[in-house]
C-alpha cells in the first residue's frame, strides 16, 4: 500500500486501513522514529484496553510520586 504526503507534509490513511485500526476523524496517532522506519500507532479504546495493567507489578506509582514531589519541591 502507498500513500503520498501534501505539501504541509500529511499523509493520507488509505480507508481500509483506517477501517481495520478504527481511526475516525480526531483519532490521535502516536508517531515513532525507529530509526530508519516511522510507525504510527493510532491511540482508540481497543489500544487504550490493551494497556490497561500493563505498568501492574513495577514500580510506577511509585517514580511517578518521586517525580510529583521533586515538581512540587521545585514550585512547579
């Protein structure tokens, strides 16, 4: 599949891949350099479900409060 991008450098989902992937007008996409590829992730329910647990069993919660506390320390 190929697609082109316009002068302001979008590109243009083909519909049968926007159907399968449930990306609707507002969709964000997450965009990733891997070096010599770019992957787009489309952030729907279904993605946001799979991640749900995902951070169960680290520890966080608990670098999330250390960051919180140093931005509060730091009057932020």
């Amino acid at each position: 599949m190929e697609t082109y991008t316009t002068t302001k450098g979008q590109i243009v989902i083909p519909a049968t891949l926007r159907r399968k992937y449930g990306i609707k007008v507002g969709t964000k996409i997450i965009v990733r350099d891997n070096g010599d590829e770019i992957t787009l992730k489309p952030v729907t329910e279904q993605y946001l479900r799979k991640l749900q647990g995902s951070l169960k069993d680290t520890n966080a919660m608990e670098i999330l409060m250390e960051e919180r506390q140093k931005d509060k320390a730091r009057g932020k």
